[in-house]
C-alpha cells in the first residue's frame, strides 16, 4: 500500500537505500572493530525506541514519560521467550545450529530470534493497551506524562523485586551478546514501514487530527479515544520490539529501564523535532554516537564523560529556547526533496557556466 | 500495634517533610501551569548548601551543633535555594513565557533544567554525605510536624488575605486579565518560586534531622518524584491539598518499610496515585475544570 504512492525512481532509490544499510550492517557485523558493532547496533536500536516515542509525542500529540518501562517489558519478555526456547530445543542444538562460533547466528538463528522478538513486541502492545485504555481517557497533557512515568516505575519495581522476572541484578540471555546489526537493520527497516504504513492508514490520519484539534476531530466523528489508545498501542508495542531486540545486543538492569532511559529517548526526540521520524533517527545516531565515541575518546577531557547529565540538559534547554521544533521540525526526508536538491545544483552549475563568460566580456 | 504506631510517626514526619516540597510544585503549578522538574534538584541544592556550612561552622570555625548553628545553615539554604530558582526563572522559563511556547516546551526545559543542576552537584561532590545529628529522633519529629502546621497556616493566611496572596490567585486563575488590573506578573511568578524553594530547603533540612545520609541524587532519586506525587494526589494548585497528599505518601511509604515491605513501597505509591487519578482526575481536593469549546 505504501509502495503504490510511489513513482518509479523512488521505489528503486527506497529499495537501494534499504540494500545499502543492511549491507552496511552486514559489514560491520562480520568486521573486526567491536566499539563500532556497538555503536551502530546501539544507534539502530535506538532509533527504533525513538520512532516509537515519535509516534505519541509528535504524531498523537501526547507527551509520555515512561517509554522506558515499554522497552524494560519487551526486554524481559525476550528474555523469558529465549530461555524457554533454549530450554525446550536444549542448549547443545541451540550451540550447534543456531550460533555461529563467532557468536553470529546462523539462518536458523534469524528465525528464531525474530519471532521471539515479535513476540516480545506483541505482548509489550498487549499491555501499551492496558496501560492506553486506562490512562489515555480520562487524562492529558501533564498529568498523563507523569503517569506513563509513574507506571514505567511501577515495571520496573515490580520486575526489580520478582526474582524470576530479573531481580536487582536482572536476567540476560548470556549467549551471543554483543549485537548482531544485521537483525536490528532489518528490524528498523520493519518498523519505519509500520508506523508509515499505521500513519497513512484511516487511524494513523484520525490521530493526526485529534492531534490538530481534538475538539474539531470529535465533532467530525473521529472516535477520539479508540485511536489514541490504537495509537499508544501502537507505539507500545514499537518500543517493545526495541526492548526485545535489547535484550539481544546485553545484559541490562531493570534499573536501567527508569526515569532515565525514558528521558535520554525524549531527549532524542525532541532533538530530532517532534513528529519527524528522519529526524529521530539522525538525532539518536548523534546521541548515541556522542555517547560511545566522543565520550571515550583519550583527547575528551574527562568532563564529558563523566557528567552527561549536564550535556544533555544543555542541549534541552539550548534547543527550547532557540529552536524549539528541534532540528528537522516536523519535515520528513524525502526522494523528492533529495533529488530535488541535484537539481537546484545542477541549475546553479549552468547559471554560474552562462554567467562567467559575460563578466569576463 | 506497636509497629502500626512506629509507622503512623515516621509517616507523619516524613509526610511533613514531602508536604512541604509538594507545596513548592503545587504553586508553582498552579501558577505557570509547568512541573517545575528543577524543584527537585532544589531540595538536593538546599540539602548540599546546609551541610557544607555545618561542616564550615563546626570544622573550620569550632563552633558547636546547636540550634543555632542550625538556623543558620538553614538560612543559608534558603538563600541559596532561592537565587537559584530566581536565576532559573529568569533565564530558563521567563524567556519561554515571552515566546508564547506549548506547555510541553515548558515541560522539556524544566528537565533540561533539572538534568543541568544535577550534573553540577554531581560534579561538586558525588560521595555519601552525613548531616550532623541536631537532635534525638522524638524532638525530630515533633519540629518536623510543628514546623510544617505553622508554615501551611502562615501560607494560607498569605494566600488567602495579604494583596500580593490575592494578586497571586488572580494570575493563576487568569494571567491576561490579571495583567490588565495592573499586576506585575513577572513578579509574582518569581515571587511564587522563591517561596517553592524556600519551602523546599526548609523541607530538606527537616528531613536531614531525620535522614542524615544523603547524596547529590536525594532530590532526583532518593526522594524523587514523592512531592510531586503527593501534590498531583491532593490536587495541584490546592495548598491543603498538597499537605493531604504530602501526609498520604509518607505515611503509605513508612508503612511498607516498618512492614517490612520496602522494596514495593514505589509500587504501592505509585499504583495509589494512578488509582487516584483515575477516579478523580484533578486529585482529591482540587476543582475540576472543564474544557470549554
């Protein structure tokens, strides 16, 4: 449906685009640099995290805090679903046939771990809809931030003091750790195309004008509420695939999923421009970028490294006072606006090449 | 029974303690329409400034711990407290303000805001700290409480009676029509976060005599999201309200730990307040505004 809109040369340029990132992930997969395997595992893992983020603040217009409590969900539910698969096929067949001996994965691998993660992702939507229907009705604007909040701390106590739900020191999956780009590639291609496609559909179009004017939108008879619970869902169960795929790239604490988490994902967001999904992307490779490299560079002084809390707060407060739609605002990449860009380039070439000689004559 | 009492004490000492920061985001809420995040690092900045001048008085000069002493590191947090939120205000929201910006602009900058406080403490010093014992826990909990009765009357009656209360509720209830009677708005914006944060040093000095361990993440960690919890609870913008909600958290919060449920006690909070919320959105004091078309 998505690809019908298209015209030829962007069909072909999307689809070489989608070509060369997996190559690029491939690449570094199977290359020997393990900081820049993280990096990018890292950065494409959050740019899912923050499209799913984008999806509520930018697209419905509701500003949620605890995404990062979506996230802790799916990673726990991965968790859970890899354990039991393992224990169900046993470990030696696991070692054997679904892991190379670099600790890459095999095909047999892929499949496995995509449909825990897509399990791990429904469940998380699952309980986006408990967590939507209950709060997204009755509140909005502030007092629903600090609910999402309240509840992602919720998650993460009650998953910090259940033992075999992860305990203080929380549950990995103890193989293959240390990201395989590749499947995170594949799987933020698989969710750009979701939330374009979500977008573009009749409740994708209803939240944007809840958005606009909630008011206005109700009285044409827009069911305000089922499409802003579908749309959390929706959301929900985005960043739960992030979490998932999370669980697949290291081992991490519950209390690692809090306030804080939520707000470096908002943080990404609003940097990007809120209801730009190009711009979440980019802004999470800076972030992350920022983070794993600059911060560890030997010639980085301390500082940096050590207090990103202060970083981080500069740039919020810097962009909202002097930008605040953030860097792409709301404008989306497009092949038209891309191409259109040679084009411009292409008319000043020949405008400079006819205007040279008659300053000489 | 004895465990029911020793709860219900600690409850009500450190319900005292998060009425009086709830208060701080209440009017300030009330006011702007913005959770202020930095309060947060307010009470952090309040705890940090009253210990290092203990440290100063009893280390560098010799002094004794007395009440004296005590009055005067608490003087000192208040000052310092209220600079910074002037200084926040001035620079960080007011301009934010001029633009006309959403509320959820406003909302991001006070995190902004509150992640740059924190980073600095962090920076300052990011070891356990140990505020000096002052008193024995039972005068403890009787100043805490005695502490915040006198303070909320003193607040109502300044609220309710003194022209600069009354002009107060006039922005709050409407900013553009306040403005046109001739109140200085920017004024008493300012003057709404300076008594925030005064109340927000006096609430973290009380809760020192209590707690004395702490470090640079008391605000943002240890006691969180507490008051704004208790203030969302009773009703943001109620001053009762936020004592209500401020005595509910505590006491809720004291209870798992004599019951020895602790470790739940952030999901006993937090689920109660969602609970709440839900039945009665504009908290449990609070009025109801509806939205007009």
């Amino acid at each position: 449906m998505l690809f019908k809109r298209m015209n030829k040369r962007n069909l072909v340029s999307t689809l070489v685009a989608i070509v060369a990132l997996l190559a690029g992930c491939i690449f570094v997969q199977n290359g020997e640099s393990l900081l820049w395997t993280k990096i990018i595992s890292k950065i494409l893992i959050f740019s899912i995290a923050a499209l799913a983020l984008n999806v509520v603040c930018g697209c419905l217009g509701e500003f949620a805090l605890g995404h990062g409590g979506f996230l802790l969900l799916g990673y726990t539910a991965a968790v859970l679903i890899a354990t039991f698969t393992k224990n169900m096929i046993g470990a030696d067949f696991y070692k054997e046939f679904v892991y190379t001996t670099r600790g890459g994965l095999q095909p047999l691998g892929y499949l496995i771990l995509t449909s825990d993660v897509l399990i791990a992702a429904v469940i998380t939507g699952l309980f986006g809809f408990v967590v939507g229907i209950i709060a997204l009705g009755r509140l909005k604007g502030d007092y629903l931030a600090i609910v999402t909040l309240g509840v992602s701390l919720i998650f993460v106590n009650i998953t910090k003091n259940i033992p075999a739900l992860g305990g203080a020191q929380g549950i990995n999956i103890n193989i293959n750790l240390g990201g395989s780009p590749l499947i995170y590639g594949i799987m933020l291609v698989v969710s750009i195309f979701l939330i374009l496609t979500f977008m573009k559909s009749r409740f994708g179009r209803a939240t944007l004008a809840c958005r606009d004017d909630n008011i206005a939108a109700e009285a044409c008879g827009v069911a305000v509420n089922k499409s802003k619970v579908l749309t959390f869902t929706f959301s929900a169960l985005i960043a739960g695939l992030a979490g998932a795929l999370y669980a697949h790239f290291n081992a991490f604490k519950p209390i690692e999923f809090g306030q804080d988490l939520s707000i470096e994902l908002l943080i990404i967001v609003v940097l990007g421009g809120l209801g730009s999904l190009t711009g979440s992307i980019i802004s999470a490779g800076i972030i992350v970028f920022y983070n794993l490299w600059f911060c560890t560079r030997s010639w980085v002084p301390e500082f940096f490294a050590s207090n990103p809390k202060i970083i981080y707060g500069i740039i919020l407060v810097v962009i909202m006072l002097f930008r605040s739609s953030g860097i792409l605002g709301t404008a989306e990449f497009s092949w038209d606006w891309f191409y259109g860009l040679f084009k411009k380039l292409k008319n000043k070439l020949i405008k400079n090449k006819k205007e040279t000689p008659k300053e000489v004559e | 029974m004895e465990l029911f009492f020793e709860g219900l004490k600690n409850g009500l000492a450190m319900g005292s303690v998060f009425a009086l920061m709830a208060l701080g985001y209440s009017m300030v809420y009330g006011i702007v329409k913005m959770i202020n995040f930095a309060h947060s690092e307010f009470i952090t900045i309040g705890g940090f400034v009253a210990f290092f001048l203990a440290a100063l008085f009893h280390d560098v000069l010799g002094w004794a711990y007395s009440v004296g002493m005590l009055l005067l590191c608490l003087a000192g947090a208040i000052v310092v407290c209220v600079i910074i939120a002037i200084l926040t205000e001035r620079f960080a929201y007011r301009p934010l303000r001029k633009k006309g910006s959403s509320r959820i602009t406003a909302l991001i900058t006070a995190i902004g805001v509150s992640y740059i406080l924190n980073g600095i403490l962090n920076a300052i010093n990011n070891k356990q700290l140990q505020f000096p014992t002052f008193f024995d826990n039972d005068t403890a909990f009787i100043i805490s409480i005695v502490v915040t009765a006198a303070l909320l009357i003193l607040l109502t009656f300044f609220v309710k009676k003194t022209k600069v209360g009354i002009a107060m509720r006039a922005v709050s209830e409407n900013e553009e029509a306040a403005k046109l009677m001739g109140i200085n708005n920017n004024f008493i914006i300012a003057l709404t976060f300076v008594i925030g944060s005064a109340l927000a040093a006096i609430g973290v000095v009380i809760y020192l005599l209590r707690v004395p361990f702490f470090t640079f993440e008391l605000g943002s960690s240890t006691i969180g999201l507490y008051p704004f919890v208790a203030a969302v609870i009773g009703g943001i913008g109620s001053l009762p309200g936020s004592v209500l909600g401020g005595f509910l958290i505590g006491i809720l919060k004291e209870f798992a730990a004599v019951f020895g449920i602790s470790a739940w006690s952030d999901v006993i909070v937090y689920g109660i307040f969602v609970i709440i919320l839900l039945f009665k959105p504009a908290g449990l004091l609070g009025k109801d505004v509806r939205e007009k078309v």
